[in-house]
C-alpha cells in the first residue's frame, strides 16, 4: 500500500504530460515496482528531445514507487462505470503486491464478489498471523479453587442445594469469543456452505484455516444485526481487523466496489480494461433488452455455436482447411422477417470527433459484406463532440452504414441502454 507521502497524480488513458520529478533517478533511469515497469500501464517517449510520459490503455490506481501513484481515468465521460463493469462482468487485472482503498457501491459481479471474498480471507489470515482480538469477559463459576471475587450469596444458596464445599467465585479472562470474531466466524461458515465459493481449491483451503483457527469462537451471531453492532464500528476496532470486518460488511450487503479514489476499506488495486468491458456491455445490454422479444436474435460474433455469430469471412477454395473468420463483436438476426436481415455490430472504446478512422470502416464494411447484412453498426461512447444518437456514415448498394454513440455518462443510464436497443430494432423497419 501506498505510503502517506505518496502523490497521486490522474491522467486519462492514453495521455501525455511531462516525466514526473519522482519517476527519474538523476542518471536519467526509471524508477518504478519492476512488477509496474513489465506491465503496459505506461510508457516513456522522446519528443523533440524532451521526455513525454503517456498512460497507456488500463484503467485504475497504479503505485508506482513510494513516491508516485497513477489515478488513470476513462479518456471518455463515464460516470457509470461500475454499472459497464457490472453487467459486462468485467473481471479486472488484481496487482497482487498493492492495495488502495475502496468505498461500497451499489453494484458488483460474480468477478467482484469473489475477489473481495478473497481479499477477506487474506486479511483474515493476517490477523491470525498477528494474533486474534481477545476481549476481558467476566466468568462465573463454581469451583474448589477460587479465583478473583467471590460471591457470598450465592456461595451460601449452592452449599445449601448441593451441600458440598464448592464457591462461586467470578474473574475476569481475555477470550477470543467475542463480537468481531464472531462476525467474521460467521461469514465464513456462510462461504463454506455456498458451492460456488468452494469451487477454487485455494480459496476452500483458506476458509477451512479460519474456521480452524475460530474453534472456539461461538457462531450464535445474526449477520442482520451487523452494520448496527457497535462492537463492528470501525473505529472501535483494532488495527488489524478494519480491512477485514469492512469488505465483510461489504460482502453480506450486496455490494461491490467504487472504482473512485477514497474509501475506509483496503484491498489489491484493481485495474481495469475498458476495452474489453464496453465491448461485453453492449452484449450484455442488447441481451438484456431483447431477451423477451421473439423477433431479434442477438448473437456473440467471437464465437461461434448456437448463441455464436463467428462464421468464415470469404467462402474458402476446397485446399483451405483454415479459412480466416469474420468476428463481429455481436451480430442482430431478425428472425420474424422475409428477408432475414442482418446487423453486424462492433463495439469501439474510442472518443472520436468525426467520422471514424478508415481501419474501423474498413473492417465493418467487410463484416457486412461477408454476412450479406442489411446494416453495420460501429459503437461508440458519446463526448461533447458526438452525443448520444445514431448517425448515418454512408452507405453501399443494399447496406447501411451507422455510428452509434451511447452516453455512458447519462444519469439516467438505464433508459439510455434501452435508447440504444431501440435505436438498433428499428433498423430492421427499414427507412
């Protein structure tokens, strides 16, 4: 984790700005984690002689060294982000030797919910490596061998009932059966039971080395009760139990993580690939806005089978065993119509300002051409340039060519997922 002295500096994706002070050693060498120099996360150019520092393409907090951390930011407006990495599933880079802090945000993912389970488990380890909390609880006994203060009264009524010579006598003892090993204990007794969580062999050993080590800690603990048990306050809490007991609560809510900088709660950094993710949220909303119509068939153009879309792009000569395949990232069939049409669609992370770049073109016109489809779709994130809408690029005989931006920095981004899903159906009305 990054010490207090740290200075982070944000910069957007693929941005330039001057060398920091703090990356240089004064012969001129860069001074970074070897784990951050082998990543892409940025590069170091020369610019008529003068050295530029440009983030590459991940999203997230970067250290650097102990001096210097990234905030890398979307290079488009996303206010939504954890919604995009929510419904794509996104399953982000964990740099496994940093942490950061994170708050709880209303939405997570199977890829979410299980790296926080396992950062709980690693921070669960470390308290039973530093030593569990023990709390001073007053114990009461009957006994030949007194300790602490004994109770007259009651002393004098169980001689009388059982006519022996014991006392009941109470002191005071440090027990690990208390409230935050409770909580936890719990937790992990809920992990235990659920089969998706015990699937990882690694994961099922380190839940089973909790529960080991909580023996002897009671399980009488009501999970609902926890974010009001001032025993569970963090700031009551010792040191080494914070991280632990905050993603918990994390956990048995329903949350995930907020990308942004801040938060009370420390786990491995998360680096995200917007890339990767648009792409598997567009997917993911035209599923989600088409699943009950009969009339759109929405296919994923990187593979191929039932719901795949792949298929060769040229018809192949009879000595081509391997022809090479057009992989659109999602193709639309409408499955009610004459003339079957189709839509082929690739998703763009990109912020452009005009028209898009001919490579771009080139690769849609070919995929509409192969699937003899009745439009080509690219998908863009909306700026200030391009706001969200669709609009025509040109078209070929018998094809039509779309840009389509969506803005992911909509407040209302779910009437704007359901704006592009219809955007795109009424293509198959024709003009």
């Amino acid at each position: 984790m990054k010490s207090e002295n740290t200075k982070t500096l944000t910069i957007a994706e693929f941005k330039d700005m001057d060398v920091p002070e703090s990356l240089l050693l004064p012969s001129g060498e860069l001074l970074a984690y070897p784990e951050i120099l082998e990543r892409n996360f940025f590069s170091i150019r020369y610019k008529k002689g003068k050295p530029i520092f440009q983030a590459g393409g991940w999203v997230g907090v970067i250290p650097v060294n102990d001096k210097l951390s990234l905030n890398i930011i979307p290079k488009v407006p996303i206010s939504n982000l954890e919604r995009l990495v929510f419904l794509s599933n996104h399953k982000p880079e964990i740099l496994k030797n940093f942490k950061r802090r994170y708050s709880p945000h209303d939405y997570s993912s199977k890829n979410l919910n299980e790296f926080l389970i396992d950062c709980l488990l690693k921070h669960i380890e470390e308290i039973i490596n530093t030593g569990l909390y023990k709390k001073y609880t007053r114990v009461e006994e009957q006994t030949l061998f007194p300790s602490g203060k004994i109770n007259f009264n009651k002393t004098i009524r169980a001689r009388a009932k059982l006519n022996g010579m014991h006392v009941v006598a109470s002191h005071y003892e440090r027990m690990i059966d208390n409230p935050p090993n409770r909580f936890l204990k719990k937790v992990c007794l809920g992990l235990s039971k659920n089969p998706e969580m015990v699937k990882d062999k690694h994961r099922r050993v380190a839940i089973q080395y909790a529960l080991n080590t909580f023996a002897e800690v009671s399980d009488h603990y009501e999970l609902h009760n926890a974010p009001h048990d001032p025993s569970l306050n963090i700031e009551c809490l010792k040191e080494n139990y914070r991280d632990a007991v905050g993603l918990a609560m994390i956990f048995i809510s329903g949350k995930g993580l907020s990308f942004g900088l801040g938060g009370s709660t420390s786990a491995n950094s998360l680096i995200l690939n917007l890339a990767e993710a648009f792409e598997w949220y567009a997917l993911e909303v035209l599923r989600s806005a088409y699943r009950y119509r009969n009339d759109i068939q929405v296919l994923d153009g990187n593979k191929g089978g039932a719901d795949g879309g792949k298929k060769a792009l040229l018809v192949p000569p009879p000595q081509v065993k391997k022809p090479i395949m057009a992989t659109p990232d999602i193709v639309l069939k409408s499955v009610q119509t004459s003339d079957n049409s189709t839509i082929v669609i690739d998703v763009k992370y990109k912020s452009i300002e005009k028209l898009p770049d001919r490579d771009d073109l080139n690769q849609i016109i070919s995929y509409a051409a192969s699937y003899s489809a009745s439009h080509g779709i690219l998908i863009f994130p909306a700026n200030d340039k391009n706001p969200s809408g669709i609009n025509l690029i040109g078209e070929l005989p018998g094809v039509r060519f779309y840009a389509l931006f969506i803005d992911l920095n909509n407040s209302h981004i779910e009437e704007e997922e359901a704006l592009m899903a219809s955007r795109l159906s009424e293509l198959f009305q024709g003009p």
